[in-house]
C-alpha cells in the first residue's frame, strides 16, 4: 500500500493482494451482518452485496469531499469469474441437460424476447424524450444484458461515431443496472415462494450426478488436488479456445463461456472414462468461493459517482428497464416457467443477468437457496443461458438497432 498527495488530494494505492484482502474483508463483514440483521436474510440480499456497498458509499465520500481516491489493482476478478464458470460447467453432466432440456429451451427464449423488449423500450422513451439513438440502446441491452465489457465496447463505437460521452454513459448504465440486480432479484425471489407457499421439489430430474450421489464418495488429498488441476487446465483450455473463435468471428467472444464448455466435455468424459474421482462439494465449495470474491471484488470497485452522468432521457431509460425486469419476471415469466419453486429462483436469476451480469444472477439464486432450498435446475439453466445462449438472439438484433437507428443518421 502506498499514499500519495496528487493536487490535494490523498491517492491510496493498493495492489492485487491488498485489494483481494480488503474485498475477502468486506464478504465476512458481509456475511456478518446478514446474519445479525434480520431485514437483510429475510430479503436475501446477498453478502458481497452487502460489505461492497458499505465500501461503495465510503469511496463515493472521498470522491464527493474530494479529500481522498482509492486506486486498486483489480487482477483477481476475472480469474475468480473464469474460475466459478468453469465450476459451473463441470457440474453440467449431459443428464442434468437433458432433464432440464425443455425447461432450458423455454428460459432461453423468454430471455431472448425480453432483451428485445428492453431494446424496444430505450427506443420508444428515445423518440418521447428526444434523447439520442446510442445513449437509449446504451441504457437497454447493452448494458442490461451485456455489462460492463459491452458498455465499453458498444460505448467505444459510438464515440468513434461522434458521440463522446457514450464510454461514460454505457458504464453508469452498467452500473445502475448490476446494483439494481443485486437488490431486487433476492427480494422478488422470496415473494413469489412465499406468497406462493412453494417448496423446492426436483421431480423429473436425475440425481444421480448432483451433489446428493457424489457426497459419499470418499477422497484424499490427491484426489481434492485432482478436482483443483481439472478446474485450472478447463480455464487455460477454454481461454484458448475464446481467444482463437474470437478471432475466427472477428469480434471479442467472452473467455469464461470458452471455459464453461471444456468443463462440461471433460465432466462428461470423465463419467465415461472414470480418470479420476470427482467430486460435486468440492468443486461446487470452489466455485461458491470464486463467485463470492468474483462479486465482492466487483461491487467494492464500482464507482457510484458514475451515476451522476445518468441524466435526464438516459436515467429515464434506465429505471424503465428495472421496473419492465421487475414486473415482466414476477407476473408473467413466471407463469410460463411453471409457476414452482424453481420458476420463481429462475426469476430472482433473470433479474441478475437481465439487469447485471450472470454472477449476480447466481449470487441472488444462491441467497435465495440458502434460505429455502435448492433449486438444481435453476442453478444449471441460467448460468448456461445468461452467460452464452442469451447473446445468440440479444447481440444481432442489438445490431439491427444500431444499425436501423444510427447508422441510417450518418
């Protein structure tokens, strides 16, 4: 840690192991106060969500007082991220798949018209407000759906184009949008099971490779060490195998959906070929753990003054896509995926990657099962679908409304 007075102000510098101390700090401060808290368990509000906003808030005194800035060497985020989706493709055994296959289909669709919807809405407010075609579609799928990462480069685009606030503007929709998913996913989750009287049940579907068969397999520090290297090579594989579609498509292609289906061909092969003894705890504990650091380490970086660049048509856009992902999930996506208890942790699910990123969407599951149980579909069908197959319909018909809306002005 170092401290330097830049004009005034005091700059505290922290690299990678310092700030991944202070991110594992801040998950049990979080941990802690949910459990002391009543509101924040009833609620499921997650723990990273919790200690990264209780650091948010300090760093945005130290922006608004001008007095101090904390800069941080955030190496750790995307490795935990490449990590947990790694986990979650080696707990996809094709059994799994197949029994949650219709279920899948149906999820995958509904998220695709929704981010058609979200595209729809940015414009239509657009159009009212007389706001500019980029910073709509910005405030809509991009950001709801693609992030961060499709913020800056959807943002970069633009601005080539002429319009230099889009980076700005693509990030604080970003922003609002992760923080939105976090906070309102658990809560609407609960609601529904509870207004609902729902129990999680796994009927149709194939235990025989979820954690309840592997529990009882026996392992030494070999084989844990075993479960540890499948993780490591499936992430050095997959982020080759990124790279190189990356460059056969001409466009950037997400490292970790790379990495999520090496997994899920070297869980499969290994139920054929038995190479060595997995286990579904261990590699499942792992991902919990990166998942948590992953959000932890994401939350405590954002900055919340980036929300003051949401104004007026913008900032409009923005709370009209958290209210449609709110009301849209809880009365009808719902509905079509069943109305049980896994439809309704789907839906805490939707509400992170619709709104966030993928990770939200299991950390709102996860606060979700911790309460009132597990729902094994939702925990494979949404990763699956928020972090890859939604892009297969959300990405070109994002195309087509640049290039209908924008392109067509220049």
């Amino acid at each position: 840690m170092t401290f330097e007075n830049l004009e005034g102000v005091l700059n505290i510098n922290l690299d990678s192991i310092l700030t991944l101390a202070l991110a594992s700090i801040l998950l049990l401060i979080g941990y802690g106060l949910k459990n002391r808290i009543h509101f924040l368990e009833k609620y499921c509000i997650p723990a990273p969500v919790i200690g990264g906003f209780l650091f948010m808030f300090i760093t945005w005194l130290g922006h608004t007082s001008g007095s101090f800035v904390f800069n941080f060497e955030n190496v750790f985020q995307d490795v935990f991220m490449l990590a947990f989706f790694t986990t979650v493709g080696l707990g996809a055994s094709f059994k799994i798949l197949k029994s949650g296959g219709k279920l899948l289909l149906i999820y995958w669709l509904c998220c695709g018209v929704i981010s058609l919807f979200q595209n729809t809405i940015g414009m239509t407010i657009s159009k009212i407000v007389g706001l500019e075609a980029p910073y709509a579609l910005l405030a809509s799928s991009i950001s709801m759906i693609g992030g961060h990462g499709a913020a800056l480069s959807y943002g970069s685009t633009f601005a080539e184009m002429g319009y230099d606030i889009a980076p700005l503007v693509g990030a604080a929709a970003a922003t609002f949008g992760l923080i939105s998913a976090v906070l309102i996913g658990g809560p609407l989750g609960r609601r529904l099971i509870e207004k609902n009287n729902l129990k999680p049940v796994d009927e149709n579907f194939d235990e025989s490779v979820t954690s309840i068969n592997a529990t009882h397999v026996s392992l030494n520090s070999l084989d844990v060490i075993k479960n540890v290297v499948v993780i490591i090579v499936c992430m050095a594989i997959g982020s080759i195998i990124s790279g190189k579609i990356g460059e056969l498509i001409d466009m950037s292609f997400p490292t970790y959906v790379g990495a999520m289906f090496v997994a899920v061909i070297a869980r499969n092969l290994n139920e054929k070929l038995n190479l060595y003894k997995f286990s579904y705890p261990v590699v499942d504990e792992i991902g919990n753990v990166m998942l948590n650091l992953y959000l932890a380490l994401a939350m405590m970086t954002l900055k919340l003054w980036q929300l003051s660049d949401l104004i007026g048509g913008v900032l409009l856009v923005v709370v009209a896509q958290v209210l449609f992902m709110m009301l849209v999930a809880y009365f009808v996506i719902f509905r079509i995926l069943g109305s049980n208890y896994d439809s309704a942790v789907m839906c805490a699910g939707l509400c992170g990657h619709g709104l966030g990123a993928t990770p939200s969407a299991i950390v709102n599951m996860t606060a979700v099962n911790e309460r009132y149980g597990m729902s094994r579909k939702a925990m494979m069908i949404v990763p699956i679908v928020g972090a890859f197959l939604v892009d297969i319909i959300y990405q070109p018909q994002t195309i087509w409304f640049i290039k209908t809306f924008v392109q067509a002005l220049h």
